[in-house]
C-alpha cells in the first residue's frame, strides 16, 4: 500500500547501496540491487543471491512454480503455513539454462526467467508468452515489522513489486463489498471482517494466478493500473506461487492440488434453507417447518440462529427455557425430512463455564472472548464443550458465525487479531488464519466422532485452504436495499475465482434500514429479487433481521418465490451433479462469464451475470421496478431463452423481459440440462427425470447419483450416467451406468425433450416429452 520514498525507510540492510546512490531520497524503482545475483541450477529450479537477499525457485508441477526470497543472511525456519497441504510442492524437473545476464529454468508449461543484474523475475508460458513479470529497481523489498514479540523470530514487512500488463483484468482475493469485479486500479485489504473475507489468490484472465502465500494483514495494491503490490505486515520471507491454465479452471485445479480439494456436502444442503434472526422457541421451529410442509413449499434445512442459550452461558450448550426437548424437536423435524443447523460462535460470554475452562488453560486469544484455534488443545476443548455436545443432541449442521473472529459483543474494529497474540505466533503475521483453523477443528472432530455422516458447516468467514473443510461461506450481515444486493453478485464471483466453491448470500439482506421495512410493497420486490439470484447461489438461504421470513409471509410476491423454490429443485439432478464436478476435478458451478469465455474483451468485465454449471446463463435482475435488463450472450453458440425457448446468436447485447416473478435464463445450445420430479425435499423421489436438451451443438453431460450423507462415495460408492448428443445425427446415448451404492434404483424413466419455442420451457414439467426411455443401466441410444 505505501510507497517508501527514504531510502533507509526500505533498505536498512543496504550500506553499500547507500553509499553507491548518495542521496537519501529516492523513488525506490530507481534503487539498483546492490550487485548481480550469482545462479546455482537445482532439480526443480534454481536458487540465487547476492549480499542483500536469497531467491529459491522451485517447479512444484509443470504449471506451478514456488518463489521465495528472504534478506541475505536469514536462515531461520520458514513460520507454519497449515494451509497448504504437507506434500503441495514436491518438485518436478526442470530445464535450465543460463547466458550472460538471463537465467531460465522451465518446464513444458511454465518458464522463469531471471534478470542477474536487476534480481527481477519473470513469468511466461512455454511458448514464451509473458505473463507476469517484477518492476526493476528493487522488486522485493523488506522492512522490520513493527508489531512483534521482543523474543520472537525476525519478521519483515515485505513488499512484492509486479508490472501487470495494461490490458489485463485481475480477479479473486476472496469476498468484498466495493462492488469492484475487475481490480483494476484499486487497492484491497487483506484483513478479515464481518463482510469481507481475505483470500489472497490473484487471478488474471491473461491465464495466470498469485498465490500469495501468507496470511498476515496486508494489501493488494493496483492503485497505479500498471504497478503491482503484494504488501505483507509481517513475514519471515516472501513467499508466493504462480500459476498457469491458461483457463481459470486449470488455475483453481492447481490452486486446490496445492491446498486441498473440495469434499461433497450432503444432498439435502442443495435445496432451500429456512431462517431468521430468530426464532425462540422449539415449538416455532416445529411450527414453521409444518407450515412449509402443509403448503407444499419445497424445504431441506432450518435454521436456529444465535441467542438460544441462557443469559451469560454463550459459549455452554445450555439452552434456554423455551427448548425442553431439544433431542424429541430434532426427531420430529427429521421425520418430516427437514434438517437442522445451528448458529455456534467462537465468541463467548466471559462468565460461561467453557471460557472460564478456556481461559484457566491458557487456551484464549488474550484480550478476547475467543477460543485461540491455532492450539490443537483449543479445538480439542472448543468442541468437547459446545459443538460435541449439541452433535450428540442430533443436530445437522452448524452455523460457525463470527468466525473472523469478533474479540466482543458489541464488535469494536477490524481484523483484530493483528494486534493479538497467538499460539502459532504473532497475530499480525497470523492475521486472517483464523476461520481455517476454527472451520478445520469442527470438521476434524465431527468426522472422528461421527464419520459416515456429511459435514455442513456455514461461516462468515474463509481463508486459503478452506475449502478443503466442508463449510460454505455466507457474505455476512449486509443491508437490505438494492445496493447491497448489486454488490452481493461481484463478491460471490471474485469468491468463486479464489477457489472456494460454495458460497451464499442472506436473501432479502440481514440488516434492515427501518424497523417497518419488511412491511413494505418495495422491501417485497427486492426480496423477490433476491430470492431469484438466491436460488442460482451454490447453496440457497433465507435470512434476515425482521419479524417474519417464511415465504408465504411475503404475500405480494409468494407465487413467483414458489415457482423460483420448486425450479431449485427440479434442477437438484444438474446441481448435485455439479457437486460431483467439485469434488472429482475441482469444478466451479457459480461461475463467472471469464471462466468459460476468458478470450472474449466482452465479458471481463462482466460481474452481473454468470454460468450456472455448463448451461445455465444467469442476468439477476438488481434494480427497482425493473421489468426488463440488459445483458450480454457471449459469443461463440447460439442461446436459449429458458423461459419462451425462442433462440438468439451469442456475440450481442440484447434486452431481456424480465417481470417481477421472472429471473433472465439463457441456456447455452449443446446443453443437456437435467430436471427432476416437482418435489418438496431432496430424495423425495428421483423419477422421472426430464433430459431436456438444447439443439445446435454437440453436447454431453455426466449424471451423478449416490447415498446423499455418507463419506462412502470417496470409497467409490457413487454411480455415473454418461449422456451424449450428438447434432449431426440427432441422436441421444445414454451410456452405461458405472459404479453403484447402497439404495441405488434399478431403473430410470427419461423424459427426453428437444427444446423449441413454447416446448420444454420454464419450472414446469413438459407435459409432451418428445421420447419416454426406460434405462436399465446398459447403454442405449434414442435417435429423433
């Protein structure tokens, strides 16, 4: 973020520099490095240095490469980074070659060239095409940190300097609420907090990312379109990866090799979640779950938010006198097939008895009301105490909310563990490792105590290898207006592009601007609103600050947020088996328009729409009163409208109907989208399935089925069904069915329909399908 003008400020560690510039006011690009950096070729990579600091580059596959750099002399043990995994760079041979000043080392993907005078490093594509390369001058530059323990190891602020090409957009680095897509001439915090989440993946449609690989307070800073800064407060070293696609998909397959892969979330967690701020007793949650099953409104999960507990015992799973019976609530809802989270904070009332056992072992974040996660001990006691027990009772998921974390109720400042201290080490080094460590605990301790059932975590905050852990990220407690709603679509994409899958929003904002707004004609069509791009989230919830939250409530609006509900889950086939895609090879379902058309000038800087899964293009409606909007059909195929079935050429800017109670869908021809029976929860029934397919191009799709809540799929308990159009020949195989798991149905019915104008369109089922296949798991073809 600063940029050091006192040569002393940014070189202490250079004398001789001093002496050789004999000024002590300089831009710091005009500083030289001090001599030229002497080369060794290693297996991987090479390492170089002169007297001001050391560089060692190692290949960690062909499209990765690890660069670290520390002041000359430093020796000291790199700090802990748990966020990778133990084995993310192992090496891979490179090819090395070095003349005069240019030393490359490369893989058949990746090169790295360095300049020997300068110290500058730059990245390229095999075929020698830049894609990132360091400022002259001083491109690493380190500082002592202000903000460290007296007996702790030396740590540096350091800056990272890069010359982004002037073209390029640049993407990722988790979630935030400036409504900025592209960060093109911006700076960005790297600090937790209610709403904003720091991921410091930088990713560039030019086909490469930054890993920055710290979790300490820093900066990305582009203010100047053409300059580059990594900024860490405290580091032992510089430490980033870069890697290479070129397509972002490639990019978050590396990403997720190097920090962990996405595990399959329970089945039920794709359908619709129910929730308010709050409700107070268990006859309200058996109550609201009766409405939503008497009305025949489609419903998997509801939600008891926070203040459950009895005054003073936040933090003791002591609940209040309106629950008598939890373990007989949790059994009634789930012979109704609804499922039950709960909101469990880190945060806790001093005067509980797990604080105080907390804090009598030393297990606080001194100056907090906060569990320190980073000490094994403490996730063994934050679980025995809270979360263990409220698993025992039965419940289904937990809500891990605060998990920046706040240090108090009420939240006074931000990222504020930069000014703590932790048992990993300093808090300003350790700013933004929280959530990983805290999401990571519960889910270590969930699956030993019970393995078989699925982890469902939801929390409000994330960080590099979160992932890995099973927990759902939700943007926080935003404003019910529509500004908030047109910033909520950019943050959920850039979430997305740094590599974290599942992501949601509370639908109709959580903090209301009046105590009456609820009550109001206009609240009513932003929430409808919401709800719609709601459903096209990863996971799908309703939350909010006011007096009533079900859908029927919303009377003004209920019959389209219905129809919206019962689309969500005729699409659970598609969604559920996009899930797959996640877990198998590291798929994105909500996906930025950059990830499937990066070459198109059109769409970077396009952060109102987005793919849904290969076929679903989704343009939210996010201003008042609007009937209709603009958008955008990338080139390169030809679209459906999901709702008339009228066909338009990509390539073009076209205005979209859109009445209160209709989101704008296109579908992308060669699509094969499949929809299952109009049900009220996931597993109600599976058949028949409609296999609507969208003429035009050839098109395949792999549908994916399994037990729904076991960790038995990773022991290969899951089955596949290829599905293959072929254009040319009008002709649908379905391929034999692969794989089998316990409860699996003998036979599938599909309703295959070739979709037209007014012929497979909208959330209803096709009353004509055009074949009716009975599949018995050979392989068939259906010709037209």
């Amino acid at each position: 973020m600063f940029r050091w003008t006192r040569i002393a400020s940014c070189c202490a560690m250079l004398p001789s520099l001093l002496a050789a510039v004999g000024a002590a006011q300089m831009h710091v690009d005009e500083y030289p490095h001090p001599e030229p950096m002497t080369v060794t070729e290693t297996a991987t990579g090479f390492t170089a240095g002169n007297s001001y600091e050391t560089l060692a580059i190692t290949f960690c596959s062909p499209g990765v490469v690890h660069v670290v750099a520390r002041p000359a002399g430093n020796t000291m043990a790199a700090s802990p980074r748990p966020w990778m995994l133990d084995r993310a760079c192992p090496g891979v041979p490179a090819t090395f070659a070095g003349q005069s000043d240019r030393t490359t080392s490369k893989t058949a993907a990746l090169a790295v060239v360095l300049s020997a005078r300068e110290g500058t490093l730059g990245f390229q594509a095999a075929n020698g095409t830049s894609l990132i390369h360091e400022r002259g001058g001083l491109p690493r530059t380190y500082q002592p940190s202000d903000a460290q323990p007296s007996d702790a190891p030396r740590l540096y602020r350091a800056i990272e300097r890069f010359a982004p090409d002037a073209t390029e957009a640049l993407y990722g680095l988790g979630q935030h609420q400036g409504g900025i897509f592209n960060y093109r001439g911006t700076t960005v915090e790297m600090g937790q907090n209610n709403t904003d989440v720091a991921i410091p993946l930088l990713v560039s449609n030019k086909g490469y990312a930054i890993l920055w690989n710290t979790a300490s307070f820093g900066y990305v800073d582009n203010r100047f379109p053409l300059e580059l800064n990594l900024e860490a407060a405290a580091v032992d070293q510089i430490d980033y990866y870069v890697l290479y696609g070129p397509e972002l998909d490639t990019i978050i397959h590396e990403y997720r090799t190097l920090t962990g892969h996405t595990p399959m979330l329970p089945e039920w967690s794709y359908g619709f979640f129910q929730s308010k701020d709050r409700y107070k007793t268990q006859d309200e949650l058996l109550n609201i779950a009766a409405g939503y099953r008497s009305r025949h409104i489609p419903i998997d999960g509801l939600v008891q938010d926070w203040f459950w507990w009895r005054t003073g015992t936040e933090g003791d799973p002591i609940f209040n006198a309106g629950y008598p019976d939890l373990p007989g609530t949790l059994a009634k809802l789930h012979d109704e097939h609804v499922h039950a989270m709960i909101s469990v904070w880190g945060m806790m009332d001093p005067n509980s008895a797990t604080f105080q056992e907390i804090k009598k072992r030393g297990l606080d974040i001194a100056g907090t009301q906060v569990y320190d996660p980073t000490n094994p001990a403490g996730r063994d006691l934050f679980w025995d105490r809270l979360p263990g027990k409220l698993f025992a009772m039965g419940w289904d998921a937990f809500w891990l909310d605060s998990a920046e974390p706040e240090e108090h109720w009420p939240h006074a400042g931000d990222a504020i563990l930069r000014y703590k201290q932790l048992a990993i080490g300093s808090g300003l080094e350790y700013t933004n490792i929280f959530p990983f460590e805290h999401t990571l605990g519960v889910q270590e301790h969930w699956k030993q105590t019970n393995p078989e059932k699925r982890v469902f975590l939801l929390t409000r905050s994330a960080f590099l290898g979160q992932q890995r852990v099973g927990a759902t990220v939700w943007s926080g407690d935003v404003y019910s207006s529509w500004w908030a709603l047109r910033h909520q679509v950019p943050a959920g994409l850039n979430f997305a592009l740094s590599g974290y899958p599942y992501w949601t929003t509370d639908i109709g904002g959580y903090h209301p601007l009046s105590n009456n707004q609820a009550d109001t004609p206009e609240y009513q069509e932003l929430y409808a609103r919401w709800f719609e791009y709601g459903a096209f989230c990863p996971i799908f919830r309703t939350h909010g600050h006011r007096s009533h939250n079900e859908l029927w409530t919303w009377d003004k609006v209920f019959p389209g947020l219905l129809e919206v509900d019962k689309l969500r889950y005729r699409l659970l086939p598609y969604v559920y088996s996009l899930a797959w895609r996640v877990t198998s090879e590291d798929y994105t379902i909500q996906r930025p328009l950059v990830m499937d058309f990066r070459k198109d000038p059109a769409v970077a800087e396009i952060g109102d729409q987005f793919m849904f899964g290969p076929a679903l293009l989704v343009s939210p409606v996010l201003k008042e009163h609007a009937v209709s909007r603009e958008l955008v059909l990338p080139a390169g195929t030809t679209w459906f409208d999901f709702w008339t079935g009228k066909k338009t050429d990509g390539g073009r800017e076209v205005l979209a109907d859109a009445p209160l109670d209709r989101i704008p869908l296109s579908v992308r021809a060669g699509s094969i989208l499949p929809m299952g029976p109009e049900i009220e929860y996931a597993r109600q029934a599976t058949d028949p399935i409609e296999l609507r397919i969208y003429t035009g191009a050839d098109g395949a799709f792999m549908l994916y089925e399994d037990e729904g809540d076991s960790y038995r799929y990773e022991q290969g308990a899951h089955a596949t069904i290829p599905l293959v159009w072929n254009d040319a020949t009008r002709t649908l195989t379905i391929g034999a069915r692969e794989g089998s798991y316990k409860g699996m149905p003998a036979n599938h019915t599909f309703h295959v329909v070739l979709v037209r104008e007014g012929h497979g369109v909208g959330e209803a089922v096709t009353a004509k399908p055009d074949k009716v296949v009975k599949y018995g798991g050979s392989r068939m073809e259906v010709a037209f």
